[in-house]
C-alpha cells in the first residue's frame, strides 16, 4: 500500500481498489472481525487481468503483477499466458475497464488509506533500484521499434470476441445479478466442440454442470485433455483437496488427465536461472477447441471463477493462432513436466512419470497429503 500511494502521489498515477473491506481498524484479524457481516459481499472478487495501452494494445490473460508471475522469484515461479492483441477489440477492452473503472464498487485508493507519504519516500525506493538489472534495462527507442516490427510480423490474424463479467450493480452478492456470462460462454463453446478440447486450469474443482458437458462431450467422441496442478505444485491446498474428488469420475468418463511437475525438467522456459532449487506451478487459463479456436483468459474451471468471481478473457477463432498455442503448451504435458493419471489393473489411481509410477500422490512430503486430506 505504501509503494501505491507513493506513485499517486508523485506520478499522476490513479488507483482504486475493487469491493474493499471497510476500513474500520488497522489489523488485519480485527478488520476480518468487523467485516463478518459482509462475508458474502467480500467473497466476490474482481479477478480480470487486462492492460490497455494508449488504446491501440493490449494484453489479455491470467497473469498477476508480482515477481513470481514473471519468472524473478527466488524460490517458486509460475506458468502462465496471455494474448497481445491489436485491432478492433482494444476499444472493446478499454470500454470493459471502464464499466469497471466507473462502477460504485471501486473505491479510490485515497479513501481507504490512511498512509501518507513524501517525495523523499519515492526517493529512497529508487535509490534501491538497480538500473543495471538486466530485467529492468531500458531498451533503446529503435530497439524497441525493432521488437514491435518482430512482433507484428510474428502475429496471427483472427476473429476476437471478449467474454466478460458484468460488473455488480447494488451489492455484489446478489445472486440474481451473479457474473456467470464467462461461464455460460465456456459452456456454449464446449458444447460447440466436434474434434477435441485441450483445457489448461490451474485450479480445478469441476461444478455438476461442467462435468455434464465434459461427459456430453466424451460421449459424442471428443477427445478431453486437462492439465491442472500437482499437489505439490498447487499454491492453494484447499482448492486441491476439492479437485481430488473429482479425479475418479474424470478418468472414469474418458477425460485424459495430467498434473504439473513442481521440479518440471523444462521449467526454465518459465523462469530465470538458476533453476535447481525453485519449483513450478500453473497459473494459466486456457481452452483450445478443435483445430480452429482458443480461448485465454483469467477464469479457471472452478465454483470460484465460474458463479463469485467475475472474469474476462479472449475467445480467438484463427486456426494459426490455434497452432501455436497447442505448441507451446505441448511441453507441459509431457511426462518430463507432469504426470499422467490413470487406472492401474485394480482400478486404483496411479501417476506416471518419466520419474517412475507413483500409487500415491505425488506430494512434497507426508504432512502435505494430510493437509489435503
């Protein structure tokens, strides 16, 4: 919070803060505490991940700003992706931040704060900074005209549709105005799928409804492929003590199942060296529907992102594009980079690996497992 109202202060940068708590103490335990009674309004989150630039770019994912999103961190980095893209959909982009931007529920930064700071402040978090970081090096202008000319020439042509959440109207937890528009467009392009369906959640808790269509789609000879986390790839062990309910009825109905390696053979694609002592996980969203869609975005295939949170994402109908992504996404299914589930001769669940056949999880340690269970 410091580091934010610095930049407001100095850099003419504005900041709201989307369905706050009310800032009725300083603590973290007592703020929890007074805020009880608003439980289910807080539980609504605005998870869209969007930047727009002078409105003629833009980047569209499942990507955070912190250091483990980018590769940078020291212990833990994460897997993820977006789309940059150009053209008629940027309007579209920046008119959705807006609806956001303007809603009652984003909050000005300056009315939840209470910290105020100085110059000198800014001063010394710039004084911390080293210019010499290669990460940070500035790129000379016709450096970066070169990028974007590469770029550009690099780039797929294709048909965009932005799927998006209606922001809330008088409280967020209204269930008559629930942001389910991604979900119910996720529903119509599974259902659309003749071919195969690559989905890539990070975390995934199947509703009765998705695995409807799963199953519908299976059914009809459409090929499922899923990669989600490990157990010891997941950054939440809630969540993956929910998923490994559902991992029985998925490879019972023919889902092809695959889970991230934390020590992923190939995880330095996803983060900078030394590599030997940080792990992986996944954070990416992504549907790939036959050989002629894919859909990027921030909403993954749980009761989270599908009925509480609202979400955004792209749905690009290029067989190019499509190509690429199922190429870049090709390493992460390998048995080098996750495991394979499946059914031995008992019907038990094992995990396949080039590391060997595992009749357990594939936890990190004894404790793990427990926390799961």
């Amino acid at each position: 919070m410091r580091h934010c109202w610095n930049y407001i202060a100095t850099q003419n940068i504005q900041y709201r803060v989307f369905n706050p708590f009310k800032r009725r103490a300083s603590g973290g335990a007592t703020r929890w505490a007074l805020n009880l009674a608003e439980f289910h309004r807080l539980d609504h989150r605005m998870h869209n991940k969007a930047m727009v630039v002078d409105n003629r770019v833009a980047i569209v994912g499942g990507r955070n700003l912190a250091d483990e999103y980018f590769g940078l961190h020291g212990v833990a980095n994460f897997r993820d992706m977006e789309l940059i893209v150009g053209g008629q959909i940027v309007p579209q982009l920046a008119e959705t931040f807006d609806d956001y931007w303007n809603d009652n529920w984003s909050i000005p930064i300056d009315r939840l704060s209470h910290i105020r700071t100085s110059p000198a402040d800014l001063a010394r978090i710039r004084k911390g900074i080293d210019p010499q970081t290669p990460v940070y090096a500035p790129k000379s202008d016709s450096r970066r005209l070169q990028y974007w000319r590469e770029l550009i020439a690099g780039s797929r042509r294709g048909r965009a549709t932005l799927l998006a959440d209606r922001p809330p109207g008088d409280n967020p937890a209204r269930l008559d105005e629930a942001p389910t528009q991604v979900a119910d467009a996720v529903v119509e392009i599974f259902e659309g799928a003749g071919d195969e369906v690559v989905i890539v959640s990070a975390y995934l808790i199947p509703t009765q409804r998705l695995e409807s269509i799963v199953r519908r789609a299976i059914n009809r000879g459409v090929r499922v492929r899923i990669l989600t986390n490990s157990i010891s790839s997941n950054n939440h062990v809630i969540a993956h003590g929910a998923y490994r309910n559902h991992i029985h009825s998925l490879l019972r109905e023919g889902a092809e199942l695959h889970e991230v390696k934390s020590d992923a053979d190939d995880r330095h694609l996803y983060m900078l060296s030394p590599v030997e002592t940080k792990a992986l996980a996944l954070h990416a969203k992504a549907l790939i529907i036959d050989d002629d869609k894919v859909f990027i975005g921030s909403a993954n295939l749980d009761p989270r992102s599908l009925r509480i949170n609202t979400e955004m994402g792209l749905l690009v109908e290029s067989p190019a594009l499509n190509g690429d992504i199922r190429d870049a996404i090709r390493p992460d299914f390998d048995t080098a980079n996750a495991w394979r589930l499946q059914f031995d001769k008992e019907g038990r669940v094992v995990w396949v690996s080039d590391d060997g056949r595992l009749a357990v999880q594939p936890a990190t340690s004894f404790m793990q497992r427990i926390e799961v269970r």
